[in-house]
C-alpha cells in the first residue's frame, strides 16, 4: 500500500517551476477584479521596469502589508515570477490550491530551509524570476525591519539585476494587527537596486547595508506629509493593545486597552482616540503618549534595553495556548493558522526562550536560544506568533496581550548576547553606548 504523504512532504516534493500561460492569466484577471488590486487605489511610479529584462531577476520589496501580492502582480504583469512566501501559509485551505497552481514557493521563516532554496535555484536556472522580501515577514509596527542576515551572501551568489517595489501606505492600509482592510491609498515606486556589476563589485555586508537604507521607511511618518484618509471603521485602536502595551505615563506594562478609534490606559486613564490620519488626539489634558504606534513601538523598545540591560535575572513569563500545523489535511477555518494542541507557559529570560506545558495530553518542554532565534515569526495578526521547533512550526497564543513584549525582548536579548541581526545604524541612539556582541 502506498504511503500517505503528509503536506510538509508534498511540498517538499513539489515541482517549483515558472508558472503555466493559463493558470498566470486567471491570477491576472483576478488580481484586477475590483475587489482585489483597484480596492486600494494604488498609484504606479516605474523608474526602471522590470518587464524589460530579458533574464533571471529579483524583484524586492518592503514588506508592509498581507495585500503586497496585489501590487507586486500589477507591477509586473504579465510577465511571470515565482513569489516567496511563509512554509506555515501553505497549510491553509484557502491558500493551499492557489499556492500550488501559481507555483508560489514556501520559506521556512528565519531558518536555513533547503526546500525554498532548492526551488529558487530551479526557477532562476530555468531563466524564471523571484519576488521575496528580505526582512522575512511583513512589518509589525508600520515601519521596517533588518533584513535577514545572510542576504547579501544569498544576492551575490546569484548575481542576476534585483528591482526594488518601495510601497507607501500599505501598512496603513492592512495592518498587522488587524485583518480587516481600512482603504486608503498606496504608492508604488519600481526601481533597479543592484546590476549584476553592482553584486560582484559589493561585499555581502555592503549589500544589506544599501538594502537596510533603501527600505527606511515609516507609513505613520510617511502619512504626516501625504495627509491620505484611511477608512479606519471605528477599528483605528483594535488590538493595538498587543503591540502599544505599556502606558507612557504611569510607565506600567500590560495595561493597555484599544476599543474602537481610542487606545487608553486601564490603570491611569492615559490614551489617545486616533483619526482618519492615524493622528493622536489626547483624551484628557494632561494625557502623554509618543506621535505614533511605530513611535510607540520604538519607545518601548528603549525601554526593554534598558530593562534587560540592568537586571542579569530578567524573566518574563507568561501563559499561553499552542497549535500544530496539520499532517495530512488544510486548515478549513479562514481565520485559523493552526489546530490546537496544549497549553503551557512561555519564559523569556536571558539564556532563551522556553516552554513547559503539555501537547496532546502529555507533557512537553523546550527551549531555543538566542544563538537560534532574533525575532518571531507573526503571520496572521499581533495576537500570535509562530515559532519552529526542531523544524515544526508551532503557533504560540498568549492569553494576555503581549506579543508585543515577547517580540522586543527576543530581538534585544539576541542583540545583547549575539547581535547576529544588528539594529539599524540610525537606532543606535536607543542603546545610549551600551556594549552589544560583535560577531
């Protein structure tokens, strides 16, 4: 009897190849439905269009948003590519048939995944081009994040023309911590980054350098100048809670609250009501917060160097369910990225990241450390993330809002004991010269 393979199987044993004439005309004609890409009123800057190369390209871009196919589709097309995405999306119904025809290739997640890798050089040998972005997921706060170490090395190894997609407004548009779109507008510029000269030329840290400074960009910042309304639907503040958590005037953690267009402080009273500019407005006199969520975000993230930095015992725990990816059959629930599992506690101190619970029943613990991880992997919205254990992805649910915090403190528990995936040059400011790990 021939054996079951398991999904995790077939995708490794599936042919990644430039897309078929047909199934690239049906993905067009759908992506300019007017419930798909003409949604988000985009509007199109093309420097250097990459229609017009003749071979093997990448194509790049920062990733803002879950809606970020749409423009990158539009951009090229009908000429074809293969798009990067996240391994644990594949196994959900509603993406699982659609990935397969158009060819999309899964990545594990900030791990060396032979089986993305393996696909990839198969699509540029057979004169095909890439789209992925280098910072691995798309942004959780409204501003980019470090590409991926290993970039530049990746770039250079290939030596084929790399375009770069710079979007505007499509966090704004779809954010991470809310599924639901808020329509507004997006702009899209498309140039040419690297030339094949440029990549035998440049060092791989040269690379992500430019790579680094080319993706600087803020939506929240962006919107104080190009003023665009979004239509925030009384969902301006939802679940902003998980990554805005600590309150900026009585400096307590955990205790903030976003219900409809307002983010406030259950302790103090201290929030914000946020418009369709995504402007603060105080709720009271007297009330403080940073000009922004990204802000905010950056704010904390002083905070916790600061914390960890003066407190060798520093732990944070906190309790949480878990999921699975399934084995054999798609996850049916849209809303779903995995299928539960157990529960336990997750601890963040400064030797990892661990876990003491149970799965199915029986008990189960591990820990990675930061030699392993930098950041977490946030897929559907900030009440998750994933992380992958022993090569298995699995979803981690806190009870409380603070996805946020964990987040902040495996990248700067990474920076001060590692530092493979160094902070941005212009954040320096937040470590006030403190020591970090050089490697």
């Amino acid at each position: 009897m021939k054996e079951k393979l398991t999904i995790e199987q077939k995708l490794a044993k599936r042919e990644y190849k430039i897309p078929g004439n047909l199934i690239w005309a049906a993905y067009s004609f759908l992506v300019a439905m007017p419930f798909f890409e003409p949604k988000y009123h985009a509007t199109y800057d093309i420097i250097d269009d990459p229609r017009k190369e003749k071979g093997p390209c990448f194509i790049v871009w920062n990733h803002l948003s879950r809606r970020d196919y749409l423009f990158i589709k539009k951009v090229f097309g009908w000429k074809k590519f293969n798009m990067v995405a996240g391994a644990s999306e594949f196994y959900r119904k509603k993406f699982y048939g659609l990935f397969s025809a158009c060819k999309i290739i899964p990545k594990k997640n900030f791990t060396n995944d032979p089986v993305g890798i393996r696909a990839i050089n198969k699509v540029i040998k057979s004169g095909g081009c890439i789209s992925f972005s280098p910072e691995g997921m798309s942004s959780i706060y409204g501003h980019n994040q470090p590409v991926v170490p290993g970039t530049g090395r990746f770039l250079q190894f290939y030596r084929i023309p790399v375009y770069f997609m710079k979007l505007e407004g499509a966090y704004l548009t779809s954010h991470k911590t809310d599924i639901k779109d808020r329509p507004g507008k997006v702009h899209v510029t498309v140039s040419k980054l690297f030339t094949s000269e440029d990549l035998k030329s440049m060092t791989p840290e040269q690379i992500e350098d430019k790579l680094n400074l080319t993706f600087k960009h803020d939506d929240y910042e962006w919107n104080k100048t190009a003023r665009v309304k979004y239509k925030i639907k009384n969902r301006a503040a939802y679940n902003l809670e998980t990554i805005c958590y600590k309150c900026p005037k009585c400096g307590k953690d955990l205790v903030m609250v976003g219900e409809g267009n307002k983010l406030y402080c259950k302790e103090c009273g201290n929030g914000v009501e946020i418009d369709e500019y995504y402007d603060f407005h105080y709720l009271h006199e007297g009330d403080v917060a940073p000009v922004s969520p990204s802000a905010w975000f950056d704010w904390q993230r002083e905070q916790v160097i600061k914390e960890i930095r003066a407190d060798e015992n520093y732990s944070f725990t906190c309790d949480v369910e878990i999921g699975e990816m399934p084995k054999y059959k798609p996850i049916k629930d849209k809303n779903s990225l995995s299928l539960p599992c157990g529960k336990g506690k997750i601890t963040i101190d400064h030797k990892g990241m661990h876990f003491e619970g149970e799965r199915h029943g029986e008990p189960w613990s591990w820990t990675l450390g930061y030699d392993v991880i930098y950041s977490l992997v946030i897929e559907n919205d900030t009440t998750a993330t994933c992380m992958y254990v022993k090569g298995e992805c699995i979803e981690i649910k806190p009870t409380t809002p603070c996805v946020g915090k964990m987040l902040l403190l495996v990248e700067e528990m990474h920076r001060l004991h590692v530092n493979l995936w160094k902070n941005f040059p212009w954040c320096d400011y937040m470590y006030n010269g403190t020591e970090l790990e050089k490697k």
